[in-house]
C-alpha cells in the first residue's frame, strides 16, 4: 500500500481536486483507494460531495480508542473511490483544543495504526487531503506518508514566502522513511503570446531550479482548465464528468506516483 | 540541571586484591574500601572471572558489573574492566589481577531519588567504554603512569558524558517521539532511530533494531518503553 498527501504552503491552491483526480485515476485503474479528508481548519470534501453516509469521521477516530476504521469509511462515493471525512472545525473541544495537551502526539500515533489497518483491509493506495501551510497537523500527514505532492500555482508572492519554511519541513522528513516528495505546478496558463510564454517558462525554470535543490521532484504540471472550473461554480458537480475533462493529464500523474 | 549531577570516582586495583590495597582518581570520599569489602570483592571478582575454573593464562573482563557491595542509596559502583592472571595454583584466591578499575557515580542530593531511572543510561555508556582501558602491558604490583593518566583521561571523559546525558534525560523527561517538533531537535543518531521506530507505534522486536546502543539510550530517557511479551522483548515509542 502507498500513502500519499496532497498539500500546499496556503489555501485555493488546488489540494483537494488534486486529491479526488488522482484518487479517481487509481480508481479507474482498479487499485482499491480511499480519500482521507485531514485538513481540519478547513476540511472541504463535505462541501463537494453530499453523499456521506457514515456520521464519524477521521477525527473521532484520531482521538477515541474503542472506534473501529471501517465505520468510517464512505464506500464508493465517486465511482469506486471510498472516503473518510473531517467535521467541520467547531468551536471548543474540536477547534481550539485539538491544540492542547497531547492531542496532536495521539493523532499521529493513531494515524500511523490506521495505515496499518488500512493495509490489512485491502486498500492499494491512501490519500491524504492535507490542511494547507504549516501546522503539527500538515506534519502529522506528511510523516504518515511516504509520498508527498505540493500543489503550486505560478506566483511569485505564493512561492517566496514560503521557500524557507519547505526547507525547514523537508528537513523534518529526511529519513523518516523511504519517501519521494514531489511538486506539481496547477492551473498553469495556457498562453499563446510569445512574450508571455517566455515570462511564464523562465518562472517555472526558475522555482524547477530552487525546489528541486530542495529534494523535490517535479511530478508535472496541470493547464488551466476554463470549463473544469466553471463546471465547479455548480451546486453538485459530478467529479466523474470533470475527471474527463483532465483525465490524460492525472494518468500520466498516476503513472509516475505509482512507478515510486 | 547542571553538569555537576554527579561526581565520580574511580579506584584502581592492582595485583592480588588482598594485599595491595586500592589506588583512588578523584575520590569523592564516598568509597571505602574496608579490609572486609577487599576480601569480598577480590572473591567475587576472582569467581566473576572464571580464573579457578579455567586454564587460559589471563582473563579479560569488560563491564559494567553492578557491585551492590559498593552500591547504596546514594550511589552507584561497577567494576568496569579488569585483567587477570592465572597463577600456578588454579582457583587459588592468589591468582594475580593485574589490573581492575571501579567506578562510582554518586549521585548529588537533587538526584538521589532518580538514582534508578539513570542506570541504564550510565551503564550503556561505560559499556560503551569499558574496553577502552588497555592493562596488558601492566606489570603486576605497579601502577604504572601511562595506566594511572589514560584512567584520569578517561573518567573525565566519562564524567563529562554521564553528567550531559542525564542532564538531557531530565530534560527529555515526559516528551514523546510523536511530538515532531521534539524529535527533529534530537541529535542526529537519536534522531535518525526515532523516525525509524515512530512507523510502528505498536512497537518492534528487539532482534529488528540493530542500533542497539542508541535504543538503550532512548529507553534511558524514556523515549522507548520495554515490553516482555510472549514472542521476546518489545521496544514501544513513547
């Protein structure tokens, strides 16, 4: 089994469409996948899809004990892809005091049993919708995975303010275990003006450059997709349909993440 | 905390343990080694070593052996090497040591009662020195200047080495190598283990962690705990 998070040093970035297309591409593929919603500030996968059936969630299973996994598994909830949810941050016990004693040392320690029991019930590959930026919560995720994809948009503001701290959290991880890191640029433009297009390639070439002396790995990039996004502006978009639209683009992602 | 924890002390005996009486380093003033505790001693360590049972020609020892009879409340002995000579009479008690060294660690008031949760970390690291020591070129009945200045080196050395690591263990006391933020701030070999044994909160089997030297100093800080269980001993990641 593989256990792979999405994140990002800040939000709006693309995580959790990233998150669902690659899970759905693994679907597609017959390998057994479930979608983990662990971005606790701001979890969004309730928001996409309406069809959860089960009432717990990733975090009472974080801080209970006597909670078995499979009751909280969504089966099946786009195509075959299964998901586990996060409530919505409440104030009180769920917000603010997720951050008190040793909640967060609990949690990965829980999470960590959760793979393994992951494992034992069959499943090929995790996911991890991670919460952006970083928090104990982002790290948590990071180390339960030995995969990791950052999703960026093409911005200089978005990206200097956030070198130092990737230095910082790929420190963290060397070693933890075999692990590949990777980065996938999201919502690049499709440009046609000559000019333009050199401005955009000498600022991918530039961050290629300073986050592969990171230790990352480039895993690819996603255009700008005008009809994905617009399709997204309705109440329940079917994700299946979307998938479509970019299907090419996250197999050819899949194919990499799955040669690792 | 600060580095004087502990002081300690180290007694050199040489030749027949009865009738040379002991060489002190730094005595804290702590030993005593009474013609009672000699005779003692010399028996023990004669048996400790095999010397009556066997004919090789010399014996080498490497501790730590714990010595309750110079161990109380306060402090803590263990001969921590020696070297041996057979004399003509096998399992005579005049069989020759050419050389034995023991330390005491004594412990100062504000750690007394943490005697017991330092002693595997003490005893891991004098383990870790205990061949470091050589008597062989020791003639017997001497102490030599070479011997008495690599033991001096060697207790400060290990002073300065007991004294650091209890003082982290105070510090590490009640963390947890879940807490990422701590484990990344351990030194690199502790480090490099604990991302290692974090993947299997439920625990690993002794006989699947190889670096045991930096397991047992985990454990002394409470980073690890031990389990028996009935398949062997099990290493679990606080």
């Amino acid at each position: 089994m593989r256990a792979l998070t999405v994140y990002s040093t800040r939000g709006g970035n693309g995580k959790t469409l990233t998150a669902l297309f690659l899970g759905i591409a693994a679907v597609k593929r017959g390998l057994k996948t479930v979608v983990i919603d662990a971005d606790f500030e701001a979890p969004s996968l309730t928001h996409l899809l309406s069809n959860q059936t089960k009432e717990l969630t990733w975090v009472d299973y974080l801080e209970n004990d006597n909670i078995d996994i499979t009751d909280l598994i969504n089966p099946n909830i786009i195509g075959n892809l299964d998901i586990i949810f996060s409530p919505p941050p409440r104030i009180g016990k769920n917000f603010l005091g997720w951050k008190a004693d040793n909640w967060w040392k609990k949690a990965l320690q829980k999470a960590i049993v959760a793979k393994k029991e992951l494992e034992l019930l069959g499943y090929d590959l995790v996911i991890i919708d991670n919460q952006s930026g970083t928090s104990y919560n982002s790290v948590n995720n990071m180390v339960f995975s030995e995969i990791s994809i950052m999703v960026l948009r093409p911005s200089n503001y978005g990206l200097g303010a956030t070198e130092s701290i990737l230095k910082e959290i790929f420190n963290t991880l060397k070693g933890m275990n075999r692990r590949m890191d990777y980065y996938l640029w999201n919502q690049v433009h499709r440009v046609s003006d000559q000019d333009e297009r050199l401005l955009l390639d000498q600022f991918l070439e530039k961050w290629d450059d300073r986050l592969t002396a990171l230790g990352l790995k480039k895993l690819g990039s996603v255009e700008y997709n005008i009809k994905l996004n617009l399709e997204l502006l309705n109440d329940n978009p079917d994700l299946n349909d979307q998938f479509n639209l970019i299907k090419d683009n996250y197999n050819n992602l899949m194919d990499t993440i799955l040669n690792f | 905390m600060t580095s004087d924890a502990i002081e300690i002390s180290a007694v050199i005996l040489l030749s027949n343990f009865q009738s040379i009486g002991p060489f002190y380093i730094s005595d804290s003033g702590v030993i005593r080694i009474t013609p009672d505790i000699g005779m003692l001693l010399a028996a023990r360590l004669v048996i400790t070593a095999g010397i009556g049972n066997t004919s090789a020609k010399t014996e080498e020892l490497y501790g730590p052996l714990p010595m309750p009879e110079l161990s109380d409340g306060d402090y803590l002995s263990y001969l921590f090497s020696m070297s041996m000579q057979q004399q003509p009479i096998p399992g005579s008690s005049f069989s020759t040591g050419k050389g034995s060294l023991i330390f005491s660690i004594v412990f100062e008031d504000k750690l007394k009662d943490k005697i017991y949760n330092h002693k595997n970390l003490i005893e891991s690291i004098l383990r870790e020195h205990s061949s470091d020591l050589n008597f062989s070129n020791t003639v017997t009945g001497m102490i030599s200047p070479e011997i008495k200045g690599a033991s001096e080196e060697l207790l400060k050395m290990l002073y300065s080495k007991i004294n650091n690591a209890i003082e982290l263990a105070e510090k590490y006391r009640g963390a947890s190598l879940f807490d990422i933020g701590f484990l990344v701030s351990l030194p690199d070999e502790l480090n490099f283990l604990a991302k290692k044994l974090i993947q299997q909160p439920n625990g690993w089997r002794e006989k699947d962690i190889s670096d045991k030297d930096n397991l047992m100093t985990l454990l002394s800080y409470g980073l690890v705990r031990k389990e028996n269980r009935e398949d062997g001993i099990w290493f679990i990641p606080v």
